[in-house]
C-alpha cells in the first residue's frame, strides 16, 4: 500500500482536532494519490494555510475521508513531520 504514515499527531494541531491517529496512513490529499511522506510533503505545503482538504486514509481496516484546514506551520517546525 502506498501512503504517508502518521508517525505522530502534534497536540494543537488541525491533524489533533480532527480524528486521525498515529499509525494511520494517509492515501491521498484532495484527490490526488499520496506516493510516500516526501510526496505528503509536497502536497500540503504547496497549500497556502486556511486551505480545506480532504485526506484518505487507512486505519483499523478501514478507509475514511477526514476533512481537515490547513494551518502555518510554526517556525521552528520540521517541514519533513507528518500533518
């Protein structure tokens, strides 16, 4: 299965307001397939903060969607860490 895994859910996140959860893995972004985590990467920081996306993901056996706004990331955040 290719995907992003939810390595980590930050605390005060749009990923910890929503349901998503660590070892999750996030299939696609608005429609478009996630390959990997660079290409996660990639998806949602060309994304300007405030912007609405669907994910799909993969958890317990089952896909879902989540909705989820994007917000700025901090500073001094690592821009290779999952949403």
């Amino acid at each position: 299965m290719q995907g992003a895994l939810i390595a980590k859910v930050e605390p005060g996140t749009p990923a910890a307001a929503t349901d998503l959860s660590q070892g999750e893995v996030i299939l696609a972004v608005s429609g478009q397939a996630v390959r990997n985590k660079d290409d996660l990467i990639a998806k949602i920081t060309s994304l300007p903060p405030g912007t609405a996306v669907r994910l799909v993901v993969f958890g317990n056996g089952r896909k879902r969607a989540v909705e989820i706004r994007l917000d700025a990331l901090p500073e001094d955040t690592d821009r290779e860490a999952p949403p």
